[in-house]
C-alpha cells in the first residue's frame, strides 16, 4: 500500500537521482542546464505536493493515515452514521425514526452543538446509539489546523461527551471527510480510529429523495457504512423510507462497534 512515508521516500531517492541524472546528462557539453534542471525538479516537487494534497481527500486510500470505510462482514449488515449534530428539532425525529425501525446508529457529534442537548445525547446513548467525535467546531478551516489545534478540538469533544455520558467516544469522524498530515500527527498514538464511509448520500445538498435511495440501494453491500446527516431536514424526512427499503433490501442496520468489531468506547 502506498503510504505518505513511503511516498516521500521514494520522492527523496528520485530527487538527488534525477539532479545526478542530469549532471551525468550535461558531461561534456561545457556547463550545467540549469533551466532545464530547475524546471524538472519544480515538476518533480509540483507532483509530489500535489498528489500529497490530492490524496488527503481520498482518506479510503489510507495514504495520510489509516481509515475504515467498510466493515469486513460476510453477513448482511450495514452500519448507518449522522454527522453534523445534535440538532435539537431533527435528531429528535430521527431517533424515533429509528427507534420505530429497531435500528442502532452512530452520531459524529460536533462538540460545539452539545451545549444544551447534553439531554438529547442522552436520550441517543440510552436508546443504543453511539456517539463519535466530529472535532469541536466543525470549521471550514479544519484541514489547515496545527495537529496540536486539532487534538486540542478532539479533546474537548470528548471531555464533553464523557461528562454528559460518563462515556470516551472512540471514534472520529474527520471534518468533510479530510484525512491530511497534521489530522494524521493529531490522531497518532491516541485513541481515536478514523472512520468515514463508502456510501455517501449528499443529504445536504437538498436532493432528491429517490435518487438517493436508489443511489444507496445501489451500492449497498455487506460492511457498508453510510453517511447522512442528522442536521438536515431531508433526513429527518425520508429516513423512515429509507430505512424501510434497506430492511426490503434484506440489511440489518448495526451500530458502528459490532460491524467493525472495535470497541466504541476508550478505557
Ligand atoms: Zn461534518
């Protein structure tokens, strides 16, 4: 598997050995090209911080670091999980939603949305559901957080979530799906297990409802984890459709912990 590590060692090995390439290249032609070796190496460093970048978005590739998107089941299980809240109007009608489906979900909460629904996120651990981490403040500047800013934002999450649930959430959903070096430094020898999804719905796009049932249903296979979003009022309004066509489908919904078979809690 092609790591970040492994990347950038293979881009250190190149570099001294395309630059001697090109001495070897220039012997006996009277002087170094040093234009045509500054625009080589300036196309060797532009790929390799732009495939280092690209990869980020790809977090599935687990090129910055590991990252489960799909549970390994042989069994007709799928896991659904809500980023984004808890919202106090629609996480309450999607946890009857659920409930009335006998299913067991997983919210990626954000810290900052906790203050107030310390009841609700009450209410979601007693009925079965698991809490994740979201990051603390969800911003749109996440990816270019410090590792030690990005920590600091896991950390109060969780301080948060085990005050109200006396409970440490194990895992983390990182924001928009972006899985860089520093959210990597940041995860590092903590204990937090990265997870996103191999089925993304686009719930908060305001689409329409049966292209995305149908989009889901599509792809559904056993291990898939989905992504929706408890803040949205699509969900909140055609969860109980969906639900009841992955159940039609011959699927159980499952909390994230028995389809990974990873422990949801830390300690
Ligand atoms: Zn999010």
């Amino acid at each position: 598997m092609l790591t970040f590590r492994r990347f950038t060692l293979i881009f250190l090995i190149i570099l001294p050995g395309l630059n001697l390439w090109i001495l070897l290249a220039a012997r006996g032609t009277g002087g170094f090209p040093l234009c045509q070796a500054l625009v080589l190496n300036g196309l060797l460093v532009a790929g390799y911080l732009g495939i280092s970048f690209a990869m980020a978005f790809l977090p599935c590739s687990n090129f910055h670091h590991p990252v489960i998107c799909r549970g390994r089941t042989g069994e007709k299980s799928v896991s659904i999980t809500f980023d984004d809240g808890p919202d106090p109007v629609k996480t309450p009608v999607i946890l009857e939603v659920l409930k009335k489906h006998g299913a067991r979900a997983t919210f990626f909460c954000i810290g900052g949305n906790l203050a107030g629904n310390e009841t609700l996120l009450k209410k979601m651990i007693a009925e079965g559901h698991l809490p994740g981490n979201h990051s603390f403040s969800h911003s749109r500047w996440f990816d270019l957080f410090s590792a030690d800013k990005i920590r600091a934002e896991l950390l109060e999450t969780d301080r948060m979530i085990s005050e109200i649930t006396g409970k440490t959430p194990c895992f983390f959903r990182p924001p928009f799906g972006v899985v860089n070096p520093m959210v990597s430094r940041a995860l590092k020898n903590m204990h937090w297990q990265a997870v996103c999804w191999d089925i993304r719905s686009f719930d908060t796009m305001n689409p329409d409802p049966q292209k995305i049932k149908h989009k889901i249903l599509r792809r559904l296979q056993p291990g898939s984890i989905i992504l929706l979003h408890d803040a949205t009022t699509f969900t909140a309004h055609h969860l109980d459709e969906l639900l009841s066509a992955i159940a039609d489908a011959g699927y159980k919904v499952v909390p994230l912990d028995s389809l990974l078979k990873l422990p949801a809690y830390a300690g």
